[in-house]
C-alpha cells in the first residue's frame, strides 16, 4: 500500500499543529455563548482500487474543520456551525467530488425553542428552523456523515415530541442542501460557493418510537418522501420516492444478547435517465438488517455480533429495483468512505461477523469479516460502478476484512484513528468487463482530530 512515510508524517504533523491552538479556543466565551468544533486531518491511500474510472492506486490528504456556536436564553437557542472541507495532494485521476471538498459552507445557521408540558405532564416539544444536520433513527436514510470529509445539511423545519409512557415522535419538512460548486475545476481548487436548497429537491417524513415494547427493545416505524426534479443546469433521475420502515432494536447489555432488525420498502417513480424526455419507471425496492450480538463481563467489554445486509438491486424489465438509501451514512454497516467508498447500501446482500473491544476509556477498536454477493447479478454491485448486464459474471464480489482502532491522546481534546480494510475480489469483481484490474484491494488511513 502506498503509504509515503514523507506525505504521511507531514499529515500528522500537521494535524498535531492545528491541534494545540484549538484546545483553548472555547475557553474565554461569554455567559450563553458555547463555542465548539473539531479539526480533522486523515491521510489515505489505497491501492488497487475496486471503483471504475479512477487511478488504480492513489492518495490523498483531507482536512475538515468544523466550528459551531451556539447562543442560549431561557428555552431558545440560535446556532451557526461552519464546514470546511478540503483535500491536498490529488491529481487528475483521483475520485475529488462534493463528498471530499466543500469550502467554507455554513451548513447550519437555526433556531430552535423547547414548549414544556405543551401536551400535559412529562411531554415535551422542540421546535427547530433554518439550516441543520439531521442523524435520524439508525441513519441508514436521513444522517449527517461523519466519516466522508463533508456532511449532509438540510434547510427546513424539524419537530421533536417526548411523551410519557417511552413515546417519541421526530417530523422533518427540509430541502436538502445541494453542495457546490460541482464543478471538478471548482472542486480542486477549494472554490468558496454557497450550497443550494431549493424546492427542486425535498426531503420530509419522520419516526415514531416507543421503548419497552418487546422487554427492554425499543420499536420504530418511519416515512420519508423524497421529491426530486430538474434544475436549471442540474439534470436529475426526477425520484419521486416513498420509503416505508419499521425496527426493532435492544441495545447492547454486559451478560446479555442484543439485537437489531430493520427493513425498509421503497415504492414510487423514477426516470429511466438524466434526459428530460426520458421515460418514467415505477419502483420496487428493499433493504434489510439484521443483527445479533452478546456483550462478554470481560475487562476488554468484548462484543461479538453477526449480522446480514440485504439491499435490492435492478433486474431487467418490471419495475425499477435498486434501493436508494437517500442521505444515509454507511460507515458504520460497511465500510470506509473517502478513497474506498466502493460498498453502499443498494445492489448487495453481506453477511458479516463483527468484534468489538474497549479495552479502557481511552482506546476502543473493532473488525468486521464480511462476504459479499450482488443481489441482481445483472445491475452494478453497491457503489462501484462494475457490472456486467448479461449477468454472465456471476454474483459474487468478494471478502472483505476491515478494522477500526481509536485511541484518545489527550482525552477529549485530541483522538488518534487508523482505518484499514482489504478486500479479496470475487469472480464477478475480476471477471466484469469493466472491473478494474488486480485480486486486491487495499486501504488504509490515519486520523488525528483535535476538539475544542
């Protein structure tokens, strides 16, 4: 793997200079002003790289710092949180998209005011308005991505209901934010554009949970309608998507099992290209997961899970198949994003067997083994891009073996990361025509973020 030791001590480097300024930064402010933030350098790199149309091995360096204020006064608060993301080091063949660089961007300026008892004893009600980050019930649809170097905003209004009893209720009406500029020259350059929201693009819907239905489980059943259409310059699918959930969910306990199921329907239109005139497909979609763990009374607080993803892909003729997982994160189900991002949440079943330690305060890691099949051998497996119509090359892609480890260098202030994965290539994976070449792929990254 091409880990240059001069780039990647420069990167950390780095990361450690920006850090020593920003403990300190929050500490003269005044009463009901909290200031808050992160500054974030990984370097990556990888070789062999599983995607179509990008260099076969590459690194990069990423830089993200994000600053939120946030002002208080009795029940209200008003909170603006600026992004800016940014990539070093790549060059014509590089994957460099919206999802690596966004300069510069308030992705949250919102108002938000707390109503006690608006519903009798013991409810609750928060109102919040303007631009802001949404990680909605397991985040597989609705989430503010962590690992990937920018995030996800949403302007709109969002409603969050408590009531007795363990009942809980989220409403969201948003557009999502459209990050510019999109333009490679733009993206390469760090260009400084505001990002759009417009009523071309609208996200709404919510969740109902309620503890304590099932033992000690937790259940949910969610709706999102995502409108999508044209806009000037910006040709789109025109989705038109409904997407029905219900879960189920007993949170990890030491000496106990613990488990989680959630599938998701997805109906609706969808064109059948970018074109203007193109014709209008009717869709059918699904996504499951499922998973069992077992928490061990052990000094390490070992856990051990198994777990299966299934994600429909598109088959020929009928209607359209391949699941959307609208702004879902994925890092946390499947793998890296950055240089990799080869593994999303459409067009491929997994099962996986998970290990998770934390061994103290300070230092947690985990490793994930994970097979991997299309489920339509015919569409394009998750996010590569490889696919073979005929369905000739088979529907397996392959093993893949990842490992996260954190360790807090100085606890709550500055926390170092290393993310590595390898990825065996299936039959399908090396025998579609388009599959870039190799039996391998490998990653790898190193992470220093300071907090203030």
């Amino acid at each position: 793997m091409p880990l240059a030791p001069v780039r990647l001590s420069a990167a950390l480097t780095c990361c450690l200079a920006l850090s020593l300024p920003s403990v300190a930064m929050a500490d003269d402010a005044p009463d009901g002003l909290t200031v808050s933030g992160a500054i974030r350098v990984r370097y990556e790199a990888i070789e062999r790289q599983a995607r179509t149309g990008f260099n076969a091995s590459d690194d990069l360096l990423n830089v993200r710092t994000n600053i939120l204020a946030e002002y208080r006064t009795g029940d209200v608060r008003l909170g603006v949180e600026l992004y800016d993301s940014r990539v070093f080091g790549d060059d014509a063949g590089t994957p460099v998209t919206v999802g690596e660089v966004n300069a510069l961007e308030p992705v949250q300026a919102y108002v938000a005011a707390d109503i006690l008892a608006p519903f009798g004893k013991g409810s609750k009600l928060t109102l919040t308005a303007g631009r802001m980050m949404l990680n909605l019930g397991s985040r597989r649809l609705v989430a503010a991505d962590d690992y990937r170097n920018t995030t996800n905003g949403y302007t709109g209004g969002r409603a969050d209901l408590v009531m007795p009893k363990g009942i809980k209720a989220t409403l969201i009406y948003t557009l999502p934010q459209v990050r510019l500029p999109d333009d490679p020259k733009d993206l390469r350059d760090a260009r400084v554009k505001l990002d759009r929201e417009s009523f071309d693009l609208v996200l709404w819907g919510g969740l109902m949970t309620k503890s304590n239905i099932l033992g000690s489980a937790t259940g949910e059943i969610s709706y999102y309608h995502l409108g999508e259409r044209d806009a000037p310059g910006r040709p789109t699918r025109d989705r038109s998507l409904d997407t029905f959930g219900v879960r189920i969910i007993a949170e990890p306990r030491v000496g106990k099992f613990d488990y989680e199921i959630e599938a998701l329907f997805q109906t609706g239109a969808i064109s059948a290209s970018l074109a203007s005139a193109a014709s209008r497909q009717s869709v059918s979609a699904n996504f499951i997961h499922a998973d069992i763990g077992y928490s061990f009374a052990a000094v390490w607080k070992p856990r051990l899970s198994v777990e299966l993803d299934r994600a429909s892909g598109d088959r020929r003729g009928g209607r359209y198949g391949r699941f959307d997982t609208l702004f879902g994160m994925r890092r946390a189900d499947l793998a890296p994003a950055g240089l990799y991002n080869a593994i999303a949440r459409t067009n491929i079943m997994t099962p996986g067997i998970r290990l998770e330690v934390t061994p103290s305060k300070r230092l947690d890691a985990f490793a994930v083994y994970r097979a991997m099949w299309l489920a339509a051998s015919e569409d394009s497996f998750a996010g590569t891009g490889v696919r073979d119509a005929s369905g000739r090359s088979g529907d397996f892609a392959g093993h893949q073996l990842e490992a996260r480890l954190r360790y807090w260098l100085i606890p709550a202030r500055l926390r170092f990361e290393f993310d590595g994965l390898l990825l065996a290539k299936g039959r399908f994976l090396r025998d579609a025509p388009n599959a870039p070449a190799g039996r391998w792929t490998k990653y790898g990254s190193f992470n220093l973020t300071a907090s203030f």
